[in-house]
C-alpha cells in the first residue's frame, strides 16, 4: 500500500532538489566567472541584481498583493533599521 502525497509536500520536495542543484552548481559558475576576470564583488552584485528581480517579477505574476507597502509597514521598518544608515 503506497502512501499518497499530498501537493505541498510534492512542492517541497521539489523545491529541495532546485535549490540543492543551484547551490551545487554555484561553484562551477564561479570558477567561470573568475576565469573571465570578473570580480567577487561584480558577481556578488550580478548574483543580487538576478535573484531580486526574479522574486519580483514573481510576485508580481502570483502574489502582487505581497508588493504592496502599507502604511502600517513603514513605521517598523524605519524604527528597526534607523540604526543603520
């Protein structure tokens, strides 16, 4: 008798296995990258600039309510990181 899977944890396994093969897969890039003289810092920038707008065009095609600032979110994020600039 098989145990069904319900479609979250399908999701998770799957998810697990993406981030396991890019994380994997990270080094390699990197090693490229070195060899056509581009910079930790130019890679770590290219590595955010890809990663940000992909979760943003994300959430703009499932989640755009998630891209909305309230004004009940702006007065803890002031408070919390006021220290840091």
């Amino acid at each position: 008798m098989g145990v069904s899977k319900t479609t979250g944890e399908t999701q998770g396994y799957l998810a697990i296995v993406a981030a396991s093969i890019l994380f994997g897969s990270m080094g390699t890039l990197a090693t490229l990258s070195f060899g056509y003289s581009i910079s930790p810092t130019m890679l770590i920038g290219l590595r955010l600039m890809v990663s940000s707008s992909k979760s943003v065009i994300f959430l703009a095609v499932l989640r755009r309510s998630l891209l909305r600032i309230r004004k009940t979110d702006v007065v803890p994020f002031f408070s919390i990181y006021r220290g840091a600039f």
